[in-house]
C-alpha cells in the first residue's frame, strides 16, 4: 500500500523541457552531433569496404578488375 501524500513515480512527470533543450542553439547542437555521427558510420563502412577489397585482391591475385 502507497503511503499517503506520496505521488508515484515515474519517467515522465510532465514537467516541461528545459529552456535550453528547446532553444534554437540545442537544435543546431543535434544537427551537428548528428552530422558527425553519420560521417563517422560512413568513414567506418569505406574503411570496411576498402578492407574488404583488399582481402579478396589477396586471395585471388591472378585476377585483376
């Protein structure tokens, strides 16, 4: 049994965002943060493409392309 006066608790209590989350300059943040993360993915799948090319110009050297 829950103790009187007591709210129960939980993620979200409808509190509203905090002024400088729902600023202009937190937005250009995201999209920044964003941006970055989606050039590190796309740095990471050359990287692995080019990796990838290499093994298999290893394993058949007589076939040149």
């Amino acid at each position: 049994m829950e103790a009187q006066g007591r709210r129960p608790s939980s993620a979200n209590c409808g509190l509203p965002l905090l002024p400088a989350m729902s600023s202009r300059h937190w937005r250009v943040r995201m999209e920044k943060t964003q941006q970055a993360q989606a050039t590190k993915k796309l740095e990471l799948e050359l990287r692995d493409e080019k990796q990838a090319e290499l093994d298999r110009q290893v394993s058949c050297p007589g076939i040149i392309e």
